[in-house]
C-alpha cells in the first residue's frame, strides 16, 4: 500500500493548520519602586494582545528585582493605567493567575502555594475608565490608592463585587517575582500576592475601534497600597505569529514530492522483480 500521498497530506496539514499566535504591544521598564519597599531594578512588564472577537488581553508581569533587607508592601506591583486613542468604550471581564504562576502566601524565605488555587481572582483586582489624573483614564488595581492624584479603586470597581471576601484592601493579590536564593519578603507582607504574572480579559464595547498595537499611550506601572505611579516608557509591537518562510515551503514541497518519486520507482523495481507477488 502506497503511504507516501496520505503522508505528504497529513505534513502540509500540520504546516497549514498550525496556530497563529497574533501580534501583542509590550511595555518593559526596570524601575526602583521607592526607598520604603526594599525593592530596586524591579524587571516589570506590561503586554497587550491584540482584539479578536472584541476581547483583549493585558498580562502584568514580575519578573525580578534586587532586594535590600526584605521585599516589602511598596515593591508589590498593584496596578497599570495607560489612555487610549478615541476613548473607546471598554469593560473588564475577568483577573486570573496566569499559566505557570500561583497565588501565594509568604513568610520570610517561605513561600506557601495557596490550595486549591483560584479559579479567578475577579474579587480583588478592580477597572476603571474614568481616571482623572494625568497617567491614563484607564486602569486596572488591586488597592485603594491615595499616592498617585486621580488615581484610586473602591469596592464598586471590582471586577466581581459579588465575588466571596471582595474587596479593595492593600498590597494582597498584586504581583511579586520569584526571589533569589537568600532573599526574603517582609515577615509584614500583606498577602497572598500573585508569583509571578496575572492575566486580565476586557471587551471592547460594541461601535468602539481599539487597537491596542496602536491606540495606548501614557502607561505606567503601579506599586504598592498607594498605586504610586511609573511610567512605562514607549511600547514595543511584538510579531508571535509563527509562519514558515515561502522558501522553506517550497524546499518541503520539494523534499516530499521527491520523496513520492523515490517511492513510486521503488514499487516498480519491486514488480519487476517479483511479478507474482501482490502489491
């Protein structure tokens, strides 16, 4: 039986139906959050997905930092607010621990994974689209605020009030890195926090045009109770589309078709030779 076309069918298969992954806008800054977090050279990034089917994406991320005497309160990173080009109507859905991160309690050099981890952590980070400080209209926290003007969450914020201990409280359920062997977060941490990344969903509303390759600008990083403003810098559009080169589909094209021939000559060796025997 001649596998060679059904082969060749399922590779090109593979090749066309492989996923894309889309294009993203990032924001990464390194930044020293202030004196009374400990924290310096705080590797923190922000990156937008692009819409499709009217959702976006924003993953706020902690990468890693260098510590002083222990990571505190001030170096949690709780928030991020940028604007957007034409106000465009735009709600937030929902706040998860992103794949490959947890939720954690802390203790000095001791991290505890919290169990079962949540399924969503819509209670305790909020939206708002009506900021009116001078570092976005836009933003997402997990804290009061009070240190940035125009900038601050309440209950009524929650992404999910109605979600079991809501609230809007302090540094709890913001985002920390993973510490380097022999530093140590505050024994006054308020926690769980977030280990490493968290992931927001919004919606675009219906008759509004964002792009978020395009449309942000003013962001900034927010740390600690305070939601104490730094800014993001100039974003990056990020191809992760992962598409094969022409060339390099015509050298495969190539090597199965010639790969088809050597088998058919193969098969006619094969008869010649044995002219009795079934094929």
């Amino acid at each position: 039986m001649n596998r060679t076309p059904a082969a060749i069918i399922a590779l090109f298969a593979v090749v066309s139906t492989s996923p894309a992954l889309g294009s993203s806008f990032l924001f990464s800054q390194t930044i020293s959050p202030g004196s009374s977090s400990n924290v310096t050279n705080a590797q923190v990034t922000a990156e937008f997905s692009e819409v499709v089917a009217g959702e976006f994406t924003l993953t706020l991320s902690f990468l890693a930092a260098t510590i002083g005497s222990n990571f505190d309160n001030g170096g949690v990173l709780t928030g991020f607010t940028w604007d957007a080009a034409s106000s465009p109507s735009i709600s937030a859905t929902s706040a998860v621990v992103a794949s490959g991160s947890q939720l954690v309690n802390t203790s000095g050099s001791t991290v505890t994974p919290v169990s079962p981890q949540p399924s969503d952590v819509n209670g305790f980070w909020a939206y708002r689209d009506d900021l009116s400080g001078s570092v976005g209209a836009y933003g997402v926290g997990t804290a009061g605020g009070g240190g940035t003007p125009g900038v601050g969450f309440g209950s009524s914020d929650l992404i999910d009030s109605g979600a079991s201990g809501a609230q809007v409280d302090g540094v709890d359920y913001g985002v920390v890195p993973d510490l380097p062997s022999g530093e140590v977060f505050s024994n006054g941490l308020k926690d769980p926090v977030v280990q490493t990344s968290i992931v927001l969903t919004f919606t675009v509303g219906t008759g509004s045009s964002f792009n978020p390759l395009t449309d942000i600008s003013n962001a900034h990083f927010l740390f600690g109770s305070n939601l104490v403003a730094h800014s993001a810098g100039s974003g990056t559009s990020m191809d992760n589309n992962v598409v094969p080169e022409p060339s390099s589909l015509a050298l495969l094209t190539i090597g199965l078709v010639g790969a088809a021939g050597g088998a058919a000559r193969r098969r006619r060796r094969a008869v010649s030779q044995n002219p009795d025997d079934e094929i």
